[in-house]
C-alpha cells in the first residue's frame, strides 16, 4: 500500500494495482486498455453493463466498472478463497457496489452463469505468470459464447512474444466467436520482451482501444488479425 495506492503482488509479479481513492485511475496500460474496450461498449454511458470477469485479483476493472458504470451487476470468479480474504480486508469493496465474488475456478464458475446473459465477459487469470491452458480451451470459449448476450464482448488479457503462438492458437479457438481486435504492447510486438496482447472477441466496439496511450500500443482490426495472427491451429 502506497498513500491510497494498493499493489497486489503475486508470483513474484505485480497483479493488481487499484487507487482505492480514485478506482477510475487504471495503472498499469494493459487495465487501461480493457478499460477502453469495456467504455466502448455500445451502451449509452453510465448505462449499467453485466460484466463477467475471470480472474479477480485485487478486482481492478470490477471496481472501476462499479464507478463508470453505476448499477452494473458484475460477477468475479476467483479460485484462492484466501486471495479473496486478503483483498476483502486490504482493501474492501465499498458496499452496495454490486460486485459478487465466487470462490471457484474460471472453468467451474462460468458453467453455472445464465445463458446470454452478459455483456461483456474479461479473462484476465494467471497462475505461475501464464494463462491457463483451460482458460484458452475450445470447450472454456464454448462457454463464453453461451453466456455472452447478443453483441457481448470477450475480452481476453494473454502473455505472449513473436512469433505469438498462444496468441494464434487463441485466434484460432476464437474464430467462429469472432475476433475482431488485437492490441499489442509496443515492445512486445518489437520481440523484446513477453508482454500483454489484448484479444477482443464477439461484438467488438468501434474503436475498441480508445486514444492511444504513452506507449502507443500497436493495434490490429478486421483482416488484420488475420494478417497478423493467422496460421494457428486451435488450444
């Protein structure tokens, strides 16, 4: 905790960076990013979205949803029961923010949500600083489209480097879905180092990455993606 700043360190990583003052203030440019995507949803805001999130953490882009996005009914799934009992008492959610946490793992826990019943859902979970296997599976994709309502968006947060095989095997998995935009961290796409690259799949915003940030990611739309992260064979 630095002033109002709480920073979830986990795997010897930062996971999680939340203003406890300010939830609106997304730290680190990737949480922007899906922050972007998540204010373009064609929704006329502050309208409410219901929001599925996979992957809790310190619940981030739960909270900020909460505030840019009154009334939203937002479910986390979340396996580490203690995880959740840390955050809960570093830094509580405010009450009545409509965020409801599940203690279950990402492919468990969205078996039982309702059919077409959500806006958008975010798969943004690590263990060991990877995504997943299940996570990026046929069968989790063939959950997030019975789940997701008409023009829901699926967004996915991978950890990848060129020549970007999770991120092609992904494309391939998504492809029915519909993947429609990439976003790439700059020095990523450069092959210097593994970093996030941004998958938004299904009803995908028109300018899904809104203004461009410092960093300038680097971001791929229609025949692009395919241009860019074709060629893989499905997870």
């Amino acid at each position: 905790m630095s002033g109002d700043l709480y920073i979830l360190t986990l795997d010897d990583m930062q996971q999680s960076a939340v203003d406890l003052s300010d939830p609106t203030r997304l730290v680190f440019d990737y949480v922007r990013r899906i922050g972007d995507v998540i204010d373009a949803m064609p929704s006329r805001p502050p309208s409410p979205l219901r929001v599925l999130h996979v992957g809790g953490a310190a619940m981030t882009l739960a909270r900020y949803v909460a505030v840019t996005r009154p009334r939203s009914a937002q479910i986390v799934l979340e396996p580490s029961a203690e995880l959740i009992e840390k955050v809960r008492a570093e830094a509580p959610l405010p009450p009545r923010s409509g965020i409801k946490v599940r203690p279950v793992d990402g492919m468990s826990g969205i078996k039982v949500v309702r059919d077409g019943s959500q806006d958008v859902v975010v798969l943004d979970a690590f263990a060991g600083g990877v995504v997943p296997d299940e996570l990026t599976s046929p069968a989790f994709i063939e959950e997030v489209r019975r789940v997701l309502a008409p023009g829901g968006a699926f967004i996915a947060n991978l950890v990848d480097k060129p020549p970007f095989p999770r991120a092609r095997s992904f494309v391939a998995t998504a492809r029915d879905l519909g993947v429609g935009a990439i976003g790439v961290e700059p020095s990523t796409m450069k092959g210097r180092r593994a970093g996030n690259v941004i998958v938004v799949s299904g009803g995908v915003p028109a300018t899904p990455f809104g203004r461009p940030s410092p960093m300038e990611y680097r971001v791929f739309e229609g025949g692009a993606v395919a241009d860019s992260f074709g060629g893989g064979k499905p997870g």
